[in-house]
C-alpha cells in the first residue's frame, strides 16, 4: 500500500510546467480592433499597453509573447511564440497589424571572440590572495 502511494505522489509530480509571458492579444480581443478605424487609444483600451515600441518609429507598437511548458528536469519547449507588430499613421490611426510567428524567425550567428580589456588576468589563486597586504 505504501509503495502504491509513493507511486500516485511520483505520478502526480510529472505534470508539466506551464508559463506564458508576455501580452499574446485572445483573438475576441483582436476582433475589436479595427484597421483603419481604432486609434491608439482604442487599442490600449482592449488589448493593453504594447511589450515595447519601435525604436527608431514610436508609431509602430510590438506585442511580444509565448506560451512555454517544462517536464520535470528537461529543457523549457515552446509551445506558442508570436510578436505581434502594430503601425499607426500621424493621426494615431491603425494602418496595419503584422504577425511573426517561429516561422519567421531567423538564427543568428553568435561570435565567440571576447572583447580585450585593459589590465592582466588573474588566476584563482591571484584574485583569492591578491588584497592581502594591501591594509
């Protein structure tokens, strides 16, 4: 009996990990919004203020998310990654809402090569007795 309910407690352990993190908009609240029509105000009203805005364009507005689930010790999987881009005209009016999904998105490669400094490297034992004496 004890090792059916030590079975039913390691059973009940493995359920997944669920996260979502961002703002990915339900699509009840993307059908309230409207190109051409609702406004920037009209869009924060329903949907929320964006994850950021354009850098180099305050007109263009991102809503960035995703749904992610862990299974005990295994690495993170994403099940559902979007961004969301939505551009406004001078007169704050929606011209056009753009989806990116994983499809879209691109590897980068990263480069390995560390940038130099000034000063000399230190061993472990140089940084751990490097302050004594120094009083």
């Amino acid at each position: 009996m004890l090792l059916g309910v030590a079975a039913l407690a390691l059973l009940g352990a493995c359920d997944p990990k669920t996260e979502s993190r961002g703002n990915i908009p339900r699509e009840s609240q993307m059908q309230q919004i409207m190109v051409g029509q609702s406004t920037m105000d009209d869009v924060v009203r329903v949907v929320g203020t964006p994850s950021t805005v354009g850098t180099f364009d305050s007109k263009t507005w991102y809503y960035i998310g995703h749904h992610a689930e862990q299974w005990a010790f295994f690495d993170k999987s994403i099940l559902e990654a979007q961004v969301l881009a939505m551009h406004f005209d001078d007169n704050r009016v929606l011209t056009k809402i753009d989806t990116y999904t994983e499809e879209d998105m691109r590897n980068i490669a990263y480069s390995s090569r560390e940038t130099p400094t000034a000063g000399a490297e230190l061993n472990v034992f140089q940084q751990l007795l490097g302050n004594f004496g120094r009083f």
